[in-house]
C-alpha cells in the first residue's frame, strides 16, 4: 500500500515549539509536509489564500492547533475554520500546553477532532508525532476539496 504524504499546518506562536514539532518527525521518520503559521489570524489568511498567503499554498490535510496565540486564538480560529463551509471539512487536532477539562470540552463543542495536551519531553513529541502520522496518513479517509 502507498502511503500518502499529507500536508499538516501547525498553528503555534511558539518557535520553539515549531522547531521541536519538525525535529520530532524527522526524527520519528514521518513523512509528511509541516507547514507553521504563528496565530489564529495567520492560520485562517493562510486557508483562504490571504495576506503574505496569497498563492499556491499546499491544502493541509491537517491542522495542529494551540489555543493560547496572540491576535486570534485557537479556539477563535477554531470557531471560525468549523463555522466556515470551505474549511470545516479538515480535521483539527488542538495540541496544547492546556490541561484544563474547560478548554477540552470548548474544543470539541467547537469542532476539534482531538484534543492532545504537548508532552513535556522530546522523545514525548517524538512519538506523538509518530502515533499521528501514523493515524491520520495510515486509517483515517480526508477528503480533498476540489474547489480551494
């Protein structure tokens, strides 16, 4: 069976955190394009080929999404790709520092598809990243818009 390269759009203002993300799948030997926006306004101009996005950008198959951004926040940006008939359809996995049963129960009200908290070790993300990919691009059917 061929496996499929999936785009996955991280959203997190967090450089460190963008940096870790790609090195834990190279290191986990996914496979699959990592493309980052820094918050929610960036994540939303991005799917609607706005702004500094305007173009042929690759359609993610994927959103990682933190909640705690500057300008827009996750669960805003969330609110909107979910109310959106053009975004609604990619799946969103919310990966964040935040453990609290609230924003775990206001991210799947919204629309998330998962909610993963970010392990506190690299090896941590290392296999999150690989138990993702692993997921999404092996068992998971995503359709692909044909007019984005």
């Amino acid at each position: 069976m061929d496996k499929k390269t999936m785009v996955i759009l991280m959203a997190d203002d967090d450089k460190d955190d963008q940096l870790l993300a790609r090195d834990a799948m190279i290191e986990g030997h996914v496979t699959n394009e990592l493309h980052f926006v820094n918050d929610g306004v960036e994540l939303l101009q991005y799917l609607r080929g706005e702004g500094e996005f305007a173009g042929n950008n690759p359609w993610p198959s994927l959103i990682l999404l933190d909640l705690n951004m500057p300008r827009k926040d996750g669960r805003e940006a969330l609110a909107e790709i979910k109310s959106d008939p053009k975004l609604r359809r990619i799946p969103v996995v919310i990966l964040t520092t935040s453990k609290t049963e609230e924003d775990m129960l206001r991210g799947y009200d919204l629309g998330a598809a998962s909610y993963l908290t970010k392990p506190v070790t690299f090896q941590g993300l290392v296999e999150l990243m690989k138990a993702l990919g692993k997921y999404w691009v092996e068992f998971v059917e995503i359709p692909m818009p044909n007019d984005h």
